[in-house]
C-alpha cells in the first residue's frame, strides 16, 4: 500500500520508483517470514526472504543517486545482487536450516564454495557508501533546500541501518537475529 502511495505522486520518477521498490522489497521479505513460519515450505520462503532483502543495498545506493537527480549510470550495481540472487536460486542447498522464534527467524546458508565474507562486503559497502555519499552532500551543498533534502535521507538510512548493525557486530549475543512483528504472528 505505501509503495503505490509513492508510486501514485509521480509514477515516472525515478527516485518514486525505487523508492516504492525499497518499500515493495520490505514487505514482501516480512511476508516471507510470515510464511515460513506459518505456511510450511520454510526453504522455499528462505530462499524468497534472501532474494529481497539481497536486493536492498543496491537499491540503496541506487535510490541515493535518484535523490541527487545524478545522470551517473548506477544500474550495474544491480548485477552484484543479481549475482547472490543467482547463487541462491542454483544452490539447491543454499537454505541449510530455518528456525522459527517466538520474535525471530533464524536462516542457516551454504555459501560453499563461495563463503559468506563477499556477500558481507556487498551488503555492507553499499550502505556505508550510500551513508558516506549524503553526508559528503550535506557538507558540499550551498542549496540549504537541496542540503536539508539529504540530512534527512541521512537520518532516514542511518534509523534504518545503524540498528541493524548494531545488533550484528555489538551484541552478539542475539546470534544474528532480528526481531520480527510478523513472527510473533506466525507463531
């Protein structure tokens, strides 16, 4: 409902479109959680959680760019996910285990042969280069319209991301998991 809201303002932009996608891409990954703990075919679900949030960083950094209005070709970002995606879909094993948590969900993957440490340094260089990009803006630009546009988006993915990380590197302890509305309804 909300990526049509923002579709609906100017369907033909392109900071609208990935916008609606980053949206889009969220809630079909919390539909795949729900799915996996309540309909069965967890495997299959895990795939399809992976396959959206493996999306999101490309976006990301794409819907960066869409903000400045930049003309810089960014779509080959796009073949980096593509590339996990396709991995995933071969990978008849990829889904090794899942595990459904009163508030989490917790996905075994096999990235052998491949390791898991480029599909890290994907995920997260994307965002910390997104991230390193608004704050370069807000610093470079005189437009105070245009400057406070990207503080915000900076606020925006910083609320967004910084949690996230903060769970995976300062608190092991929660081995990896993310909490989840949509879980606790599941179950």
């Amino acid at each position: 409902i909300m990526a049509g809201g923002v579709l609906k303002r100017n369907p033909r932009d392109k900071f609208n479109i990935l916008s609606a996608a980053i949206l889009l891409f969220l809630g079909l990954y919390q539909l795949t959680e729900f799915m996996m703990c309540s309909a069965g075919n967890e495997f299959f679900w895990g795939k399809m959680g992976f396959i959206f949030y493996t999306t999101l960083p490309a976006l990301a950094f794409h819907w960066v760019f869409a903000l400045k209005r930049s003309k810089k070709t960014i779509w080959p970002v796009h073949l980096i996910s593509g590339a996990f995606i396709f991995y995933a879909i071969v990978m008849s094993n990829f889904i090794e285990s899942t595990e459904c948590g009163r508030f989490f969900v917790k996905t075994i993957h096999n990235w052998m042969p491949l390791g898991e440490v480029p599909y890290f340094i994907y995920y997260t260089l994307f965002i910390v280069l997104s991230t390193v990009l608004l704050i370069t803006w807000i610093l470079d630009e005189d437009n105070k319209a245009r400057r406070k546009l990207y503080t915000w988006a900076l606020i925006g993915m910083l609320l967004f991301t910084f949690p996230t990380f903060f769970v995976l590197l300062v608190l092991p302890m929660l081995n990896l998991m993310f909490p989840s509305i949509l879980c606790h309804f599941a179950i």
